[in-house]
C-alpha cells in the first residue's frame, strides 16, 4: 500500500513568503502533499495554526507521525525524505555553497523583508527605500550573479537545476516583480533579471499566483 501524501499547512498566498518556498519545492520535485491554506491577520488565524502545530507559525509539514515547521527544516527533512529528488547539488564545493546562501537568506535581509514585503499578484508597487535596504538588494543580487557564474551553467537555476536554494530565494523574485527593482542599479549584469524572470514564469509560481490573486477576490 502507498504511503499517503503528506500535509503542507501554508498561510496567505498573497502574503506568506516562508510559505511559499517548501509548496514550491514540493511541487518542483513532484513530491505530493495535500495542502492547507490558512488566511493570516484573521481573528482565527492564530488558533487555526494551534492544531496544527504549537510554534504558531507556518508553515508546517505533517508526514504521518512527523511534524516540521519552518521553511528551511521542511527543506532538510524532503531532502532527508526522497533523495532520488536530489534537492541540493551533487558536488560539495557547490552543495556547500548552496547551503551557505540558503542559511544566509534565513537568517539576514530584514530591511528588505519589511520595506519591500510580500504582495505576490500586486504589480507597481512603491518600496520605501532606506540605505540599509538598498544593501541588502545589492548583496542580493551578487548572489545571484555570483552563483549563476560560478555553478548555474546547466541550467536556468542558480545551480543549473532546480535546488532547495531556489525554493529559498523564490519570494524575492516575487517582491522584486512587485515592487519592479530595476536589479541593473544594483550590480546585476543582466544574469540576475534573467533569473528573476525566469523564476516567476514557472509553472508552479503561476499556480501559486492564481491561488495569491484569488484571496484578493
């Protein structure tokens, strides 16, 4: 008997950043999961979230007797979980670095987090730019020009094919697509918009932008 999928407890499309990216690995890797969409910034969000898991975040990945919240843990554990899908590169000097920039995605760009967040079908939007933010977009882009030149030549990801980095860095496309970051005032050699554009014209982004744009509705 087939094992049966797992749940994908996910927030808000138009809103939940950290949402995105397992949904987004999971569809890329063609792993199955029943999904939960739960609206944020209601009166029963939080208690919504509660019975699913007790961090009050999402999202939040059950696989039978398995709980895992956060992003980059849900991230880890599919690694773990279907190898054969192959979710970090294959060489270590470039699943290192992968792994590296993913953390670092994690963990830091806060002002460009809070001044250009998530709307994922909103278009023309104005960010409001500070000092800090634009250098957080700067490092963002040498990322994405750094990786590209040194590991993307196999494919139109950052390491060629599709990686766990990718999923990590799906909802900056998306801001940058929002608020329309010319990323050539930042550094970018013409690799990084290619990127951006590419990544926002997945199928599975635009799955993911229907359901964003029907929470508008």
């Amino acid at each position: 008997m087939a094992a049966s999928a797992a749940t994908l407890v996910v927030g808000s499309k138009e809103l939940s950043s950290w949402s995105l990216r397992p949904w987004l690995l999971m569809k890329q890797a063609g792993i199955p999961f029943k999904e939960v969409v739960i609206q944020l910034d209601k009166s029963d969000t939080k208690a919504l979230i509660a019975k699913w898991t007790p961090s009050g975040k999402v999202p939040v990945l059950i696989d039978g007797d398995v709980t895992v919240w956060d992003s980059l843990a849900i991230a880890e554990y599919l690694n773990e979980t279907h190898p054969r899908a192959h979710l970090w590169p294959a060489d270590r000097a470039a699943r290192a670095h992968a792994r590296a920039i993913s953390a670092e995605m994690h963990s830091m760009f806060r002002e460009l987090r809070v001044r250009l967040p998530m709307a994922f079908s909103t278009l023309g939007l104005k960010p409001d730019m500070n000092d800090d933010c634009r250098r957080d977009i700067t490092r963002m882009v040498a990322i994405w020009v750094d990786a590209r030149k040194k590991y993307g030549a196999g494919g139109a990801f950052l390491f060629g094919s599709f990686t766990i980095t990718d999923a990590m860095f799906a909802p900056v496309a998306s801001r940058f697509t929002s608020y329309g970051t010319h990323l050539a005032d930042f550094g970018d050699d013409g690799s990084a918009e290619a990127y951006r554009a590419m990544m926002m014209a997945l199928p599975a982004m635009l799955e993911w932008g229907v359901g964003a744009k029907a929470e508008l509705a």
